[in-house]
C-alpha cells in the first residue's frame, strides 16, 4: 500500500536543507550534472555542496515556488511531532515551479523585494568563493556550466514567455516508483491549467516517460558536451486559453 503523500511549500532554510541530499542521490547519475561538475562521482560531498547551492538560489529567486514531498516517517513519535501542517513526516522528493511572465497575473505570484534581492547578491558571492577557493573547485567547470547554462537560458527563452516552468524535479532513489514525481508535477499543471499558459521543461532521459505521460510533448532540444549528448525541452499546451 502506497503511503499517504503530503505537499507543503518550503518558505525556511530550516525546510530547504534535506534537500541538497535529495537532489544529490536523484541526479548522481544524470548526464548533464556529470558534464558541467565531473568531480562529483569521486567527491560526492561536493556534489551536496553543488546542491545546497543551486537550491538556496533558487529560494531566494523571484516566481520560484520549492514544493517538497513528504510521507508518514515510520521513526517518527507521533506524540512528540512539531509543525506536522509545515513539516509533515519524511521529505522523500521536490520540485521547484517557476512562474515566468511580465504579465499582471505573473507578477502577482513573483513576488520578490529589496531585501531578497540582496540575499540573492550576496549567495552569488558566497558562492563564487565557494567554487573558485574552497574544496569543491575540485570538482567543477567552469567553461562547461556557462555553457549549459547558457543553453538552458536559450531552451527557456524558446517557450512561451508566459507559463509555469519547472526547474528541477527530484525523488529520493528509496521513494522512485510511488507517484512521488507525479504528484510534484501535477501542481504545475494545475496551475497551467487554472491560468490557461503552457507548462513547459527541460527533461533528462530519466524523466521522459513521466512527463510524456502527463501530456507534455517534445519542442526542441538542449545539447552540450559539443553537440554528443542532449536534453529534451518539453511543453504541455492547455486543454482551453483564458480571454480575460
């Protein structure tokens, strides 16, 4: 019998940290990350840095919406247990949604301000010390994550400019299989579905059957490693387009 699936936004730094070690275990193998941070197979406590990171980044970016997944933690005492509505259980996945646009609707759920922008400053410096002067320097290019993440900007910027896009979707390797991921999508198909815009992707061979499930259909395509290997840039058109 599948477990009981809880979704909370994360919107703490306390709830951001499991999962650095989540994304770490669902994308060891994952081509692209292996590409542009090959040291981290050797050095898999850089590759949680790597992780920390590209999540605090992502918590302090204006549209970005972290989703985390929980379930029923067996080891948990239920009479002991705190914020079980913030906090339920064991974190076993996330997504990360972004609600990109200039639209009105758009800026409604961007949010942002002074005090975020500032956060976001200073991460990037913390993180250019990080990766230029500290231990996981070791295992990270810099020529090749410019170049991922300038065709990743480019597979983004062929979409539609308004839509939900997701960022990043991970499972932990104990919980694959239980509908995790799916749930985790389907928030931002509903909201897709709820403001009638795309939702669109960029899918490693891992996540395509998933996402071609839930309607989403090939639209391009993001290469590196000179063109040898590549990822899918995937849209799911809505079912009915908004007038209003």
């Amino acid at each position: 019998m599948t477990p009981p699936l809880t979704l909370h936004r994360v919107t703490t730094l306390q709830d951001l940290e499991p999962l650095y070690h989540i994304g770490a275990d669902a994308f060891r193998n994952d081509p692209g990350l292996n590409w542009f941070y090959p040291g981290g197979r050797d050095h898999p406590e850089d590759f949680v840095v790597a992780w920390k990171y590209l999540l605090l980044q992502e918590f302090f970016d204006k549209g970005k919406f972290i989703l985390a997944a929980s379930i029923p933690d067996p080891d948990q005492d239920d009479n002991t247990s705190i914020c079980v509505e913030r906090r339920p259980g064991k974190v076993v996945g996330f997504a990360v949604w972004e609600r990109r646009g200039d639209s009105e609707a758009a800026k409604s759920w961007q949010g942002g301000g002074v005090l975020k922008g500032l956060k976001r400053f200073l991460l990037n410096l913390q993180i250019i010390h990080t990766f230029c002067f500290d231990t996981p320097r070791r295992s990270l290019s810099w020529s090749r994550l410019r170049h991922f993440g300038h065709e990743l900007e480019a597979a983004k910027a062929s979409q539609p400019s308004e839509s939900w896009y997701l960022s990043n979707l991970a499972v932990s390797s104990t919980a694959q299989g239980k509908g995790v991921g799916k749930r985790l999508l389907q928030w931002g198909i509903d909201r897709s579905e709820e403001e009638g815009i795309p939702a669109t992707l960029v899918s490693t061979d891992a996540g395509l059957a998933l996402y071609t499930s839930r309607g989403f259909r090939n639209s391009g395509w993001l290469f590196f490693d000179d063109g040898r290997q590549k990822q899918t840039v995937m849209r799911r058109n809505v079912k009915y387009v908004r007038l209003d």
